[in-house]
C-alpha cells in the first residue's frame, strides 16, 4: 500500500487545501471545523506521508498529480474547488 492510500478522505482534503495555499483558518471555515481539528488532520497525514512540514506536504501533493491527487478522491470533492477556496479567502 503505497503512503497516500492510508489517508482518510478528510486527511486528502485538506492536504489539497493546503497544496492550493489556504490557511488553517481558511480550511476550517470551508470544513466547519476548528483550526485545531484542521491541525490534528494534517499532523497525521505528515505522519503517514513522511513529510515534516505544510511545504513538504504541498511538493509531495505537486510531485503526485496536484490538484488530481487521487485522483477519484479529487472528482468527489469537487465541493471544495479553488474557486470556493477563493472565495473564502475574500477580495485580494
């Protein structure tokens, strides 16, 4: 079993957040949950991916797909497009 198939689906969710530059807070907003949940959902995936850090994680994720990083698990969380991240992060 290679490394990103024992990630929940929550774990690969926000792990592609991150990869797409959102904040913890941003995160927790578009999930309904709090940041600290957001931090023990990314402390696990760093674990079961070998990763230390958000910019490991987000080259981990660009290195294996981007955005289609799984690629079925990116189709069925389509909910959670950049553009509604964008959204949440409010004018530029």
């Amino acid at each position: 079993m290679i490394p990103r198939e024992r990630l929940t689906s929550k774990e690969i969710q926000i792990s592609i957040l991150v990869w797409q530059g959102l904040t913890n807070r941003e995160i927790g907003k578009i999930i309904g949950t709090s940041e600290q949940v957001i931090k023990n959902h990314l402390r696990s995936a760093f674990d079961k991916l070998g990763v230390w850090s958000r910019l490991e994680l987000a080259m981990y994720i660009a290195s294996h797909g981007g955005k289609d990083w799984p690629s079925e698990i990116a189709s069925a969380d389509s909910a959670y497009s950049s553009s509604e991240a964008d959204s949440c992060r409010g004018p530029a």
